[in-house]
C-alpha cells in the first residue's frame, strides 16, 4: 500500500488519522467476538467486515454524519460504527435483542438501521439500497436539504438491476450521491472474472456518463481522498460518483459458507499480507505516529468496549413474544 507522505493536501490531521486506526480495530475485535459467539450457538449468523476495514472507515470519514445520509450494506460494520452506531446497539441487533435499534430484534444480523444516526435501514433483497439511497438524493435535492447520501455494496451486487437503474436515475438528475463498491473478489462463491468482462467495475460509470473511480481498500487514505472529491463534486450539484474500492474479505461469505470449496488457503494468505490495519499501522509508526504503548493502550481500550457491548447485549430482554405481528400488517387507529 503506498500511503501518503505528505498530508498538506488532505483535510486530515493525525488525531483523525488515529480516530481511522480506532475504527479499524474496533470492527475487526468486534467481528472475530461475534464468530465466537455464532460458535457457540448464541447467534445464529455473522457475516464479516474482515479485510474491508480500511475502505470503509475512509469513506465514512470523508463524510458528515450530520447532515449525510448512508445506505449500507451488510458487511459495513465499520461504516456504521463511525456513523455513531454504539458496539451495544450492534450487538443487540447480532443477538437480536428488543432494544436493537435496527428492527427491534425482527431482522437478519448485520441489517443495520438507526434513524437518529442517519443510517437507513437495509432489507435482505440484494442491492436495493443503491435504489433506496437514489430516492435519498433525491429527496435533499429536492428539498435543499445540506448533505449528500452515499450507498455501499460488493461487486456481485453490480449484475443486479437495482444498481444499473439508480446510477442512471442519480445520472440523469443530478442527484447528490456517492455508490461505493467494496470489490472483495467474490459474490459469494463467484469470482469477479465469472460475473463481468470488465476489469474494473467502476469503468462501467462511462455508461452513465459519471466519474468512476478505482482506489486500493487497503489503503484508508485513498479511499477518504477519493469520497471526499465525491462528496464535493455532489454538493456542488454536479452528480453521482461511482467509487470502487478494491478490497478483499478474510472470511467465508458467512457463518453458513465454506471458502475451502472455492478459493484456496494460498491465496487468502497472500491477500492478507495487505492486511489494512497491519499496514496502516506499520505506516503511522514510520510516520512517528504510533508506537508499541500506543498500540497496547488501544488493543486494552477496545477489549473493554467488545467486552462490555457483548456483556450488554447478552443480557438486554428479548422481544416479547405478544408483540411478533406488530409492524407486519397495518392496523388502523381507532
């Protein structure tokens, strides 16, 4: 990964820099405890964020989570977090909790929701929230409202029409959008080689006559320079900007996936030598920014949030069962 040398030219200091490193920790903790919680039979699925780490804490940097609005899609456990989701409030809904503040307990883990942080909640058909972010950006058009909206997917979710329709519905309006494709090489068992003729998915932005831009997953600051450029180009009111991060997932697809079958150990082990928090790390100790004490006091520190969010979560009431067909048919008021 070739970081940056210079920062003069970013609206980014070291203390954000840290606040990356954080974010990128905090998921990857918070990722491996919900694996040993699925093994141990108190969660019925997980589905990770392992390896994506750099490219979504730099993306939801770049952004302004008063005024912004995201979409997201189910392995952005790191974007929400930086979206003001708390470690409690992303367990609950893991363990599907009355209090999860995504569905109350009703959805799949890792359909992320809250409101009051500006995150909508997603559904299980894939790559609706492309279409659900377009309707968004169209709304704050619409209404002069200050922020942008921006949606998240992996490649696979690229061959479904939902993303071929918004990109030309935010195309041809103008509307204040940012689509960021996590490329991890796989929709689940199937390689980007097998789903497309193109290289690159963001080259397929040239169809809908929008900038496309391909930047490394693993290298945060890339990606924060890239959505930053994005989200200016959108509140200038020139459009859509389709981003891919190239990144790669350390996982299986899910909980109920086995990768052996598909991919080899060889492989994932040369992609986890552009690991984006060991390189990141190693980076900012070159830069004088971090250190063994440093590293040590953080790793503590995010120990204890993991800790207390699955403690929490763990013993938060489940739904009452007398409330399962609420939100499911209308009912009338009297």
């Amino acid at each position: 990964m070739a970081q940056r040398e210079l920062l003069s030219g970013l609206p980014v200091d070291w203390q954000k820099l840290k606040t990356m490193y954080y974010y990128m920790v905090l998921s990857r903790k918070l990722d491996e405890r919900m694996w040993i919680l699925n093994r141990q039979g108190k969660a019925s699925f997980v589905i990770s964020c392992q390896g994506q780490e750099g490219a979504q804490v730099g993306v939801a940097l770049a952004m302004d989570p008063s005024v912004d609005w995201i979409t997201p899609y189910y392995r952005d456990l790191a974007v929400v977090l930086v979206f003001g989701m708390t470690p409690r409030e992303v367990m609950l809904g893991f363990l599907a909790k009355r209090d999860d503040p995504s569905s109350g307990g009703r959805q799949m883990p890792a359909h992320y929701g809250h409101r009051a942080k500006h995150i909508m909640t997603g559904s299980s058909p894939v790559t609706t929230q492309v279409a659900h972010a377009a309707g968004l950006a169209l709304t704050m058009k619409l209404r002069g409202l200050p922020g942008i909206a921006a949606s998240f997917l992996g490649e696979g979710s690229t061959s479904q029409g939902e993303f071929h329709e918004s990109l030309n519905f935010a195309a041809v309006h103008k509307l204040p959008l940012i689509v960021v494709v996590e490329n991890n090489g796989y929709a689940i068992s199937v390689p980007q080689i097998h789903q497309m003729a193109v290289v690159n998915v963001a080259d397929k932005a040239s169809g809908y006559g929008i900038p496309g831009v391909v930047v490394q997953g693993s290298d945060p600051l890339a990606v924060y320079e890239a959505t930053m450029a994005a989200r200016e180009r959108a509140l200038r009111g020139e459009g859509p900007t389709l981003i891919e991060a190239k990144t790669y997932r350390y996982t299986p697809h899910s909980s109920d996936d086995d990768d052996k079958t598909y991919r080899s150990r060889g492989e994932l082990m040369r992609e986890k030598a552009d690991d984006p928090i060991v390189v990141f790390r190693n980076w900012l100790m070159t830069q004088k920014q971090w250190d063994d004490q440093q590293e040590n006091t953080l790793l503590k520190k995010v120990r204890e949030v993991v800790d207390d969010a699955t403690d929490y979560a763990e013993q938060a009431p489940y739904p009452d069962p007398s409330t399962l067909m609420d939100h499911v048919y209308y009912s009338p008021r009297a």
